[in-house]
C-alpha cells in the first residue's frame, strides 16, 4: 500500500513541477497545446498496451467491456456535474477560470487526477512489481496539464499561493488514491481487478477527449495530432523496452 502510495505520489508531482512552470514563464499557447497533444498520446498508449491488456488478462473480455464503459460514464458524470460547479475551464491557459468557483476548479483538478493515479496502484496487483511505463505516461500526461491550467489561472487573477495549493492538494489526493486502489482490491478476484482497471482506463481516456485533447487542439492546431502520435510512439517503444 505504502509503495503504490509513494508512486502515486511520483506520478503526481509533475502536476506542481507544470504548475510552476505555467507561474513562473510566459509560455506560447501553441507550445502548451502541442505539449498538451504528446502527453495526451503517451497516455492513450499506456491505457492502451498497459492497462487495458493486463485488465483482460486478468478478468477477460466481460470485465473490460464492462469497466470500459462504467468508467466513461462514471467520469462524464461527475465532469458533467462540476462544469456546473464551476469547473468547466480548469484547464484553459486563456483564464478562462475567472468566470467559474475557486471550488469548482479544485474539485474538477482532483476529478481528472483520480483516475490517472488509481492507474498506477492497479498495476501493483498483478504482482510484478510497479509498470514504468504507466508511471513515466501519468507523469509525463500530468506536466502539461496544470502548466496549462496554472498558467490559466494566473491570467484569471489566482495568487501563486492560491495555484500551488491546488496542485498540492491533488497531488496528496493523487498518492491517495493509488495507495487505496491497491489496498481495496489486494485480495480482490482477478475479475474484480480487470473491472476496475478497465474502469480507470475508461475514466481517463474519456478525460481525455472531453478536457484534455479539446484544450490542445485550441491552442496548438492542426500539428497537436502529429504530437500525439509521437507521444503514442514514445511511450508504445518505453513499453517494449522495460
């Protein structure tokens, strides 16, 4: 439990080291959204080769059809529910945030890291030890998505205090819930197991198409899809190699 902890954690600490960044410079929208488009293809790659195949190893084509689905709902849902809390551009790097609630953008920060860090405690409970790819994906995935939205809520008027308290809070939240995604579920049923990981990967491919690649395509063009492509590639030869 202590260890899918500590890795959450890891996973998550790229969401303080963007949202410094996103305070600290000015950086183009064009970079953030291209930046944005890789990590969001790193992602999709180890849902994909990672998650989602140990999911039907363990639990076989019913569990992930079932998880897969679940998941998605479960996330449109709950996003559903906060863009109506005001959280509906908590990762515009335009300022966008300005026009929703302090609240709302917490909670919709710690909506989309959930799933991503629950990810990373699933895939100790296969007993192989941590999978460094889904590691190296969720940190990779993590740094341009508070850059964006830090550097959005400065813009809003949102004190670096303010900001960093945010992605401090998640990230707690992040370690959080990989340390329970692993203890919940230790002597769960390898069906148990496929269901829930296929839910994590449902949850965050759908944060994915309804927050994230929306975002990046604004901002970074027609070339975001090159971007994700090669952040698709990278992470597909990390999964070979490790």
């Amino acid at each position: 439990m202590l260890a899918a902890g500590l890795w959450g954690g890891f996973g998550a600490l790229s969401l303080l080291l963007g949202a410094g960044l996103g305070l600290a410079f000015t950086i183009p929208r064009r970079a953030i959204g291209l930046v944005m488009g890789f990590g969001a293809g790193v992602l999709i790659s180890a849902l994909a080769f990672e998650l989602t195949a140990e999911a039907f190893a363990a639990g076989g084509a019913d569990a992930v059809a079932a998880g897969l689905a679940a998941g998605a709902l479960a996330f449109f849902l709950g996003d559903w529910a906060i863009d109506r809390f005001g959280g509906d551009h908590r990762k515009s790097c335009t300022g966008k945030q300005a026009n929703g609630s302090p609240s709302g953008l917490l909670l919709g920060a710690i909506l989309d890291g959930i799933p991503e860090s629950t990810v990373i405690g699933t895939t100790l409970l296969m007993g192989e030890g941590i999978s460094l790819p889904v590691v190296a994906a969720v940190f990779l995935s993590n740094l341009p998505e508070s850059l964006s939205s830090a550097t959005g809520m400065r813009h809003a008027g949102h004190s670096p205090a303010w900001v960093l308290g945010v992605w401090s809070a998640v990230v707690a939240v992040c370690a959080l819930s990989a340390a329970l995604g692993f203890a919940l579920l230790a002597d769960a049923s390898g069906n148990w197991v496929g269901f829930i990981q296929a839910f994590a990967a449902g949850a965050v491919l759908t944060m994915l198409a309804d927050t994230m690649m929306p975002e990046a395509f604004e901002h970074g063009g027609k070339a975001v899809g090159l971007a994700t492509a090669f952040g698709f590639a990278a992470a597909f030869l990390l999964s070979m190699i490790a």
